[in-house]
C-alpha cells in the first residue's frame, strides 16, 4: 500500500465551504481513481487540516496526481494554505 498526503493550514471562516467543494468536485474523483483504498482528514490544533489518501500502489497515486495537484491549486485559491506535502509506502502493523 502506498499513502500520499497534504498538511494545510484552513482560516475557520473557510473550512464549511472548502469542504463542501471538496465534497462535490474532489471527493468524487478520488473515490473513482483506479487503486484507491481510502482518505482520512485529519484536523490538528489550531487552524491545521492533514488529508491522507490510500493507494493500491505508487503507480496508482502517481496516475491521479495532476488532478490532487489541479484540486491544491484550487484550496490556494480559497485561501487555504500548504504547509507541507509528501508520500511513502505504508506498513500495516
């Protein structure tokens, strides 16, 4: 399994209709790709927001990532802003 990830910082005042958009443009897309196993949003202290998707495989991640990187450039629109950005394979334990 291999994992790719997003850490953002989200103003509150955004994160309701960040989400929502995300629901209705991103989600839906991500769900379809071809080795997708699952996401997980993970929200921190503060104004932090870390996102997750699973992978199938490196080859499934890396086939989806200009539209992940098409989805970033929209959350920069928005407002929302990149604190950091990576992937790795997943060990199960």
């Amino acid at each position: 399994m291999y994992a790719t990830y997003v850490m953002r910082e989200v103003q509150p005042a955004m994160r309701s209709g960040i989400l929502a958009k995300a629901a209705k443009e991103f989600w839906p897309l991500l769900q379809k790709a071809p080795g997708f196993r699952g996401f997980f949003l993970v929200e921190g202290p503060g104004q932090q927001a870390l996102g997750i998707a699973f992978w199938e495989s490196r080859e499934d991640a890396e086939a989806f990532r200009a539209t992940a990187d098409a989805w970033q450039s929209t959350l920069d629109i928005l407002g929302s802003t990149m604190i950091g950005r990576g992937y790795g394979d997943v060990t199960e334990i």
